[in-house]
C-alpha cells in the first residue's frame, strides 16, 4: 500500500469506526461467507460501478466493517442498551484525500434491536390520563409490554475531520440517526427524530485504538506476501455526549401516545442531556496491498478477489 494512500486509509477507517454499534437499518441483509482474511467484509459492495472504476492510482477502491457486541444510549430519562451491530462500506478513496462512500445492495448498517428496559410500562405508566391508563391495565402479557428500538439513518454521514480520526475528544464526521420504536399499541411508525429533524450524533474516540496490519492471499488465506492488506482497528471505545434528541412522532393511532412517550421519557431533550458509548470496537479496512501495481484495474481486481474467496 502507498504511503500516501495510508493516512487517508486510517482516517476514512477510524471515523467509520466510530459509532457503528449504534446505528442499524433493522433489517440484516443476506451475507456471503468469505474464507480466512475476508471474513469481516462478507457484504463490501465491490461490484458496485464506483468501486470497479477506480484506477489504484488517482482511485483506490477498499472494503471497510466495524462492529460492536456492547454499548448504551441515553435519551432523556431513558437508557437503552446497544446489541451486535455490524457496518460496512465500500470507500473510493482520491489522491486529493477526499472521498466518495458506497454502501452495499442491502444497506451499509444492520443490528440486533435492542429491548427497552421495563417496556411499555417504563415508557408510559403509570398515568393519571385515562386513554393510557388503559393501556397500562392491559400490559400483564409481556409480548404487550415488550417495546424493541432500532436505532436506523436519517440521512447520509458527513462533516468529516480526518485529523480528529487520529485523536481523541474530537467529533469525527456528523451521522444523522432516528430511533424505531415498536410495540402493538404503539404501531410500526413510532419513531425518535424523523428524516426531517433527526438526532445527530458526533463520534470522537475516547481512547486511541490498537493498530496491526495483516497480510493476506487473494482468497483470504494468511500470506506474509500476500496481493491483500488488512488493517485491524481493536478495543477502542467511542462516545458523544454533545446531541439533542426530538420528541416522539406517530406513536399509536394517529400519533396519540407521542406525548405521551415524550412525557415519561423527558423528549424532547436539549444536548448535554444525552449520551452514548459503545464497547470495545473492531473495525476492518482491507485493500489491495499495493493499488498501484494493479493500476489501472485495482477495483476490478479488488472485487476479483473477493468472489474468490466466497465459499
């Protein structure tokens, strides 16, 4: 790998780093098992036709995936716990140091929904208002009860700060997000912060990241001389502290239950009021060892590689 490619690599990798445990699209999409090395990146969207375009030169095409098995998110007065998460992108990287982002057929983000703790009890009971009281007589079932949120993008990531990636207590790059709230009375359209007014998080690493490099065979196989490099990015946690957060929007029957949920949950509520952390990341950034000795086909090379190692 060029060393002016490097830094570029580490930034884009260190921003996207941060925060992938926290934003999901709900949905997981179908994954390819890769063998060996290229097991983390099994859904890199490396037929897309940005990604087969770059030259290895002015255009390097890579694969990045981070995940997280732990973490929580603060909002208002409710805490709710992160699960697995899992987020991957394809990055074109330019010699000028900018960028273009590219996410696979199936979206960039999938997660494991997260349950709310205490339900739709801890989110609305108890009431002295007689419609939610209610519907908090009726929460003895706990398949009733149960309230799952999926944290999913509002919008496209932007406001990159590639010096802040190789620092700590700086915003990395903006992510506009908006929790999915779900439960029968509730509906499937209750949700925190639209597309419109969403919440935006600002990832900044609380600690530095262990850095090691791998190299490895076209068909992931281990290989000290391998065509591959992997960067592993581990045990880096990060936070932000600094986001607002809306209130609710089309809880239950034509939205009747949003005050409601913004009432126990203390939504809408001001930054400083706010927080996340996420545990323990492990982030991949895998490209072509050396793009220019594939130039000028390093993104068709790169996808090449990567159908060779599906099993």
């Amino acid at each position: 790998m060029r060393s002016v490619s490097n830094r570029t690599r580490i930034g884009v990798l260190a921003a996207f780093t941060a925060f992938s445990a926290v934003l999901s699209t709900g949905s997981a999409a179908a994954k390819t098992q890769l063998n060996g090395d290229w097991a983390p990146f099994d859904r890199c969207p490396v037929d897309a036709p940005a990604m087969l375009a770059a030259d290895g030169i002015e255009t390097i095409a890579t694969c990045i995936a981070s995940s997280s098995v732990t973490g929580s998110i603060t909002l208002g007065k409710s805490q709710v716990p992160t699960g697995n998460s899992d987020l991957q992108l394809g990055v074109v990287q330019r010699s000028d140091g900018t960028n273009t982002l590219v996410a696979p057929p199936g979206g960039a983000l999938t997660a494991d929904p997260a349950e709310i703790p205490g339900g739709l009890l801890g989110l609305m009971c108890p009431s002295g208002i007689p419609l939610v009281s209610a519907i908090c007589r009726q929460l003895t079932d706990n398949n009733l009860n149960r309230v799952t949120a999926t944290i999913e993008p509002a919008g496209a990531p932007r406001d990159f700060n590639m010096v802040a990636a190789f620092s700590t207590g700086e915003p990395i790059l903006t992510i506009p997000v908006r929790i999915h709230l779900k439960n029968p009375f509730l509906g499937d359209k209750c949700y925190i912060g639209t597309t419109a007014d969403p919440v935006l998080l600002k990832p900044q690493n609380l600690n530095a990241p262990s850095l090691s490099l791998q190299r490895f065979a076209a068909d992931g196989t281990r290989d000290d001389e391998g065509e591959m490099g992997r960067y592993t990015f581990s045990a880096a946690d990060q936070g932000d502290a600094t986001f607002a957060v809306p209130g609710a929007s089309g809880c239950g029957v034509a939205g009747l239950l949003d005050w409601a949920v913004n009432l126990k949950t203390g939504l809408p509520s001001a930054s400083g009021k706010n927080s996340v952390k996420l545990d323990n990341t492990s982030t991949y950034f895998g490209s072509p060892y050396d793009p220019a000795g594939l130039a000028p086909n390093e993104g068709r090379k790169l996808s090449e590689f990567w159908h060779s190692a599906v099993r």
